[in-house]
C-alpha cells in the first residue's frame, strides 16, 4: 500500500463502493487497479496450473526417480513371482 493510499484509508476508514468521501474518479481508478490485478493473478494462476499438469514435463524433470521406482516395482512383482512358484513346487 503507498503512502498515498494509507493516507486515504487513515482519513476515511469505511472504504468501499460509496463510501464518504471518494470521488467517482477514485472509485473508477481503484476498480481499474484491481482489474489489472486480478488479471496478473488469473495469468500466474493459469501459466501455473499448465506448468503442473503438464505429465510429459513432470516424466522429463523427474526421468531417474521413474526409473527408480519402476525397478523397485519390478523387482518386487519377481519376487512375488519367485516365491510363488516355490510355493508351489
């Protein structure tokens, strides 16, 4: 918040649509001011998301712990199989 804005919420508590005090023009600034950032936020929000759900860049950023964690598996499922026919036989 600038120095300008405190000012403004010192002199006038109550904020808001009509609220003593603020002109149309101020109002009309604030709701611009407030477009614009929630329009940046939508942006970050939305280049974020994209970012998270993208599988093929999540599967290339994280290639050796897939590797690692398909050996595991692979592993385990041979020695349930191994153990298994042991069972058995």
């Amino acid at each position: 918040m600038s120095t300008e804005e405190a000012a403004a919420v010192e002199s006038h508590p109550l904020s808001g649509p009509g609220a003593p005090g603020r002109s149309p023009e101020q109002i009309r600034a604030d709701m611009e001011r407030t477009r614009g950032e929630l329009s940046q936020s939508v942006d970050l929000l939305r280049t974020k998301v994209a970012e998270l759900t993208d599988w093929r860049g999540q599967i290339r950023k994280h290639q050796d712990q897939i590797v690692a964690g398909a050996a595991v598996v692979g592993f385990a499922v041979g020695a349930l199989l191994v153990a298994r026919r042991l069972r058995r036989g």
